[in-house]
C-alpha cells in the first residue's frame, strides 16, 4: 500500500492493539500495496495481531511474482489461495477469477476497502458488495469516477470532500442495507477449544487454533494420534479434474494447494512426512473418460504443473510398469504418510495442547456459558467455551443431527511384500490405488464397505483389491491365493460425498421455527454457540483436512474464509437440515 492509501485509512493508528484488520483491495496489480501495509505492519510495536489482505485479480495477476513473495507464490489456477508470513500473523488471499463475480463469493468483515474502477464499469454493484461486508466504519479509498461517489453513498457509505486522486469515504449506513452481518468472531470469555478426534482433521484443527494462540484439549477414545483410517502406512493426495469444473474439483482443488503449502511449512519447520515427490498417475475409466479429461484440461487452461493428459504409452513410461488406459498426471500429488502428518501438528501446537486419551466422550452438553464434555460415568472431562467435533461418524450421535446424514464405511487395505510391483515409481490410482512403500513393497486397496463394523481383515476384501489392481496394472499378477498383509480402518461419509465442515445449527431452534425457515438460506439459520464439525472426509482426509481446519479456525476467529462462500455453504454441516426445512418436514 502506498503512503497516501495508509494515510486515507488513516494506519498504522486504526489496527492498533486490535485482534484483527481486514483489507480488501480490489486489483492485486504488482502488490506495492500489500507490501507497503506489511512494511507497515513490521514497523509499528501497536500492530493488530493478525494483518489480513485479502486482494481480487485475474489469472495475470500471478503472472506478476512480486520478489519478496517469490517462495511461496501459488499455481497459476482459479479460486482462492491463502499465503501466510510473519508465523501466520500476517495473510495474504489471493481470489483470482472474475473481480466483479470474486468480490461477490468474499465472505469476511473489512476495515478498509482499496477501490479501482474501470472508468467504462457501472460502480453500483461493486458498492452494494462492499457495503455486504463491510466493517463498522470501514474505509474506502478509491480512484476518482464519475459515478463513484453516488452509488457509494447509496450503498451506505459517508464520502469525504473530493481529494483528488482518491476518492474517501467510511461506511455509516443510515438505513438497513444488507440481510446479514458479516461474520464476527465467536463471543467467547478465553481462547480455548476442545478438540474431539484426534486423526487428521482434528490435529489439523489443533494445529489451526494453536497458531492463532488458543489452548487446545484434544480427547480421543484410542491411546493416541491417528490410530484409525489416519494411522494407515500411506495415504494418496491428489486434485481432481472434471468435464466441468463443478463445486467438488472447486473444493478439492482448494484442498489440494493449501495442504501442500502447510505440509511444506511443516517440513521447513523440521518434520519428517514421508512425502513422495515424483507425482500421481491417475488412470482413466475408459478411453473416452481419458479424452475428456484431457480435453477440460485443455480448456480450463491448467497448467502442467496441475495437470496433464497422458496417453497409455506416457502413462506407463510414467509408472514404470504397464497400465491398462491413459489418464492424467499430477506432477503435485503423491502419498504421505497420515500419521507423521497427524504428530507433526500436535508437535507445532507445542504447550497449547493437552491430550486426553483414551477417553470416549458419551455426551457434550451446554450450560449458556461453555461446553461440558463428559464420558459414559458421567464423569466431567473438559469444558471449554468452544467445541469441534472431529470424530468421524461419532459425530453425528454426540451432535444429535437430524436425518443420520453420515455412515460409516469400513476399508480394507492390502500390503504385498514382496511386490511384483518393484518398478512402480509413483502412486497409481484408478479402480483403486497402488502405492510403493519401498523395494519390492505395495500397499493397494481399499475396499468400500458401507455400515460394516467388521474389523477383521477379510480374504475376500484382499480378493477384492487384487483384482480392481490387475484392472489398472495388468502386470501386477499377483496369485488371489498368494499370502499378503492387510489392515481395516473405518472411514465417514455423507449422501452426498462432502466433508461436514464449520458451525453446527442450533437444531432444536430451527425445528421450532420451522415455519418461518422453510425458505431459509446458510445464513438464515441459528447455531449453536461455539459448536463447530470437521469430519466426513470420507477418503480425502489428506486433501480436506487442512484447509477444513483453517476454514473452522476463522469462522471462529471471525477471520476471512479461505474459500468462497458458496464452496463453503456445500459443506456447511446444517445444509441436510436446510433440506429438511425446506421439504417441510418439521410440521
């Protein structure tokens, strides 16, 4: 930010002392403006806690690599890219796409608003947007136009005498402009959180809230971190391309960049992940899903080091072994260890975190103040003024959701050892997946068992992954009767395959308000105070896990999201009681 743009938000003095400040800066452009406020920011004792940036481009945008930023610049793709400094203390989002459509997906409270418009842009929409997220008395300086002025005050907002450049004016609405508020930080007297489930999303949370300085009690049932479906020896992280570029590719693609850029900070930090660096190959259904893939690849403008299309020949030059089909390559992706993951985040949260384990938690029970959790004795084991639920499908009973919206489903993994897949260089994932965990050694799996508690290793289930491997990798040839290691672990999943993520609702209110909500939307609905899920990853905890965290840590921070809205209303844990008010099932 240029001096006159800190003088017209009148900084360093505004974010003195405070929690949090918010900017929004409608075109990124080399980023003179985001390193002016970080110098800033550097340079003031008072500074707020937590500098947020949150600037509009277009793809072009990350084709201007501004030096200090060089590290960690993100992949030249669409949505929301979140970039942390300063130990997180300062946050840098990216929304690349359409500006005017980017402004509209924001959901956050901004203190001050950088503005350029196009002199041939009609300003109206742009300031009905701002005054949708709009701080109290939020700032706004902008390049002169025309109309500017007008439609800011018809938004809501107070304009200062013309000082040419800019254009100044604070948002003092006289009149009610907006349906909602924009998100505030959770009215809690203590950072402190109760974390339930300790597997990735729960450790991934931990680690979330840790770094924003909350104390964090993490319970778990077993005797210690990822001892379920995280405890596997190996887990495939991927993005995923579709024909058209749907909410889930949106989602995952969001997943896929932010879980690389923490695992990175992770290992910068000295922990060990058993990351694989050499990519994944996926395999295509048929040769016609290959085509078509390859052709939205193309036309989404993806590039390399995203995706590519790979033909049969490619694919098994690729792999080191042959494949049945062409597919695409993910020069990104790979397999890491879920456990290291898991311990690397509690290692982080360092003296923020308590561990109570082997402990099963019977019931959470709220008492207008805090939460109680208690175990099947009746005995308390913690209380805190916020709550996240973690545990999978367990979740569901303690939260008392509506219409049992997840099941559980049991997976069965095969280990060959030795391997007839010695040459595999990368992960393969099709049918199902293989991956190398060492000379001569294969993990493949897993089958999907839905509502199966059963949690002995079945031959049949390792008949079933031999089989869904010889698919993909015609040369794996392994003998159905051949003697081989396996592991069960139990996975969670919904109707429609999203992750339940962010703030419960208060279902007892809604039920008796039912009437009144059968048109709701997201925001319409209660909740319930300081309770919050991360669980239902189904089988992409490793993709999921880290940006649900970061999005369930600032929707309780009162922070920016790190995706857009509508992304994030797909998996907003009430959407399946949204449904049901809607088909007025509550009479």
């Amino acid at each position: 930010m240029t001096d006159p743009l800190l003088n017209a938000h009148d900084l360093p003095a505004r974010w003195a002392r405070r929690r949090r400040f918010v900017i929004v800066d409608t075109l990124f452009g080399d980023g003179r403006a985001f390193l002016a406020a970080w110098a800033a920011w550097r340079a003031d004792p008072e500074r707020c806690e937590r500098l947020h940036f949150v600037s509009i481009g277009t793809l072009d945008t990350l084709d201007r690599v501004p030096v200090e930023l060089a590290s960690i610049w993100p992949m030249r793709v669409t949505g929301m890219h979140r970039l942390e400094l300063e130990a997180g203390r300062v946050v840098l989002t990216l929304a690349i796409g359409d500006p005017g459509e980017m402004l509209q997906k924001l959901w956050l409270r901004a203190d001050a608003f950088n503005l350029r418009v196009h002199a041939s842009d009609d300003p109206r929409p742009l300031c009905k947007a701002l005054a949708r997220i709009a701080g109290d008395n939020a700032t706004v300086a902008a390049d002169a136009h025309p109309l500017l002025q007008r439609a800011l005050e018809a938004a809501g907002f107070a304009c200062d005498e013309p000082a040419p450049p800019l254009i100044k004016a604070r948002f003092a609405p006289r009149w009610r402009v907006r349906r909602h508020e924009p998100p505030l930080a959770a009215a809690t007297p203590e950072r402190h959180a109760i974390v339930i489930g300790a597997g990735l999303a729960g450790c991934a949370v931990t680690s979330r809230l840790a770094a924003r300085g909350w104390r964090v009690t993490l319970i778990d049932r077993n005797d210690g971190v990822a001892r379920d479906a995280s405890g596997n020896p190996a887990g495939v992280f991927h993005p995923i391309v579709w024909r058209d570029d749907s909410p889930a590719a949106r989602l995952t693609r969001a997943g896929f960049l932010y879980a690389l850029r923490h695992w990175t900070a992770l290992e910068d930090a000295g922990h060990e992940l058993l990351r694989t660096r050499d990519g994944l190959l996926q395999i295509a259904d048929s040769p016609e899903d290959a085509l078509a893939i390859a052709d939205a690849i193309a036309r989404f403008g993806l590039p390399a080091s995203y995706a590519v299309a790979a033909t049969r020949a490619d694919a098994s030059r690729i792999a080191g072994v042959d494949v049945a089909r062409g597919g695409w390559f993910f020069a990104r992706g790979g397999a890491i260890s879920p456990a290291a993951v898991c311990a690397a985040q509690c290692a982080v949260a360092g003296n923020a975190l308590t561990r109570i384990f082997s402990t099963q938690i019977d019931r959470i029970q709220h008492d207008g103040h805090d939460w109680h959790a208690f175990d099947a004795t009746g005995t308390l084991i913690a209380h805190a003024p916020v709550v996240v639920l973690a545990n999978a499908h367990d979740a569901m009973r303690l939260a008392h959701l509506h219409g049992q919206p997840t099941r559980g489903v049991r997976g069965q993994l095969t280990v060959l050892d030795p391997s007839p897949l010695g040459a595999l260089r990368v992960p393969v994932i099709g049918d199902g997946y293989a991956v190398p965990l060492a000379p001569q050694r294969t993990l493949t799996g897993a089958t999907y068992d839905i509502d199966s508690t059963d949690r002995k290793v079945r031959s049949a289930g390792h008949r079933e992954n031999l089989e869904r491997l010889a698919r993909m990798l015609p040369s794996s040839n392994v003998e159905l009767n051949q003697h081989v290691d396996g592991r069960v672990a139990f996975r969670c999943v919904t109707s429609d395959r999203m992750p339940m993520i962010g703030q419960l609702a208060d279902e007892t209110a809604a039920r008796a308000d039912a009437g009144r909500l059968s048109g709701a939307w997201p925001l319409d609905l209660p909740r319930a105070a300081g309770l919050y899920g991360a669980f239902a990853f189904g089988s992409r905890g490793l993709v999921w896990s880290a940006l649900g965290a970061e999005l369930v840590a600032s929707e309780i921070e009162g922070e920016p999201w790190p995706i857009e809205r509508e992304l994030a209303e797909a998996l907003d844990p009430a959407r399946f009681l949204l449904r049901a008010l809607r088909h007025g099932e509550f009479k």
